[in-house]
C-alpha cells in the first residue's frame, strides 16, 4: 500500500519524464493541481493513455501490484482520477488498498 504522498510522487516523476519525452517542460514543475486533461492540460489523449499505462508500471514496481487504473470503477466516478495530478495520486492509493 501506497501513501498519498508516495503516490502523488510516483505520479509527478512520470509526468516529469513523460513531459521531457514529448517536449513539454511545464510537465516537470507538476503538482498536485496539474491538469491531466482538457482545454488547458498539457497532455492530449494519447499522452494521458501512456501517462496511465507508464504509471502502472510504476506501480507494479514500487508495490509489487498489478493494477489497471482506466476501468469501470474509474470511469464511472462524478469526478474522473485523471483530472487533476492530486486525484490520481488519492485514486492510486484506494486502488492499492485492495
């Protein structure tokens, strides 16, 4: 199980290394207010299906978990866990508990 703050740290590195991959410095001064996606984000939705795919990862190897973090349970909250940097993190850690 994860922490808030090393999940939200898992996800500001990956969007610091995605962000040097695709030429948008912004990305490594993210922080929990980012916007992930939508008019403002820095990232389209091709770069938001390898910040999620990248973030699994990530995941795995700090927790030894294999987890899916676009699925139905995600899909289908009032507010998305990809809008903003913070409610990744918050969302990454419910999704370790289990």
């Amino acid at each position: 199980m994860l922490t808030r703050e090393q999940a939200l740290q898992i996800v500001l590195r990956r969007l610091a290394a995605l962000g040097h991959e695709l030429g948008k410095p912004e990305l490594a001064q993210a922080d929990e207010q980012t916007r992930l996606f939508g008019e403002t984000a820095a990232l389209d939705s091709i770069g938001l299906v390898t910040l999620i795919a990248d973030l699994e990862e990530d995941i795995r190897v700090a927790t030894g978990q294999t987890v899916t973090l676009a699925d139905e349970k995600a899909m289908s909250r009032l507010t998305s866990p990809f809008r903003r940097a913070g409610l990744l993190a918050e969302y990454v850690v419910e999704i370790t508990r289990n």
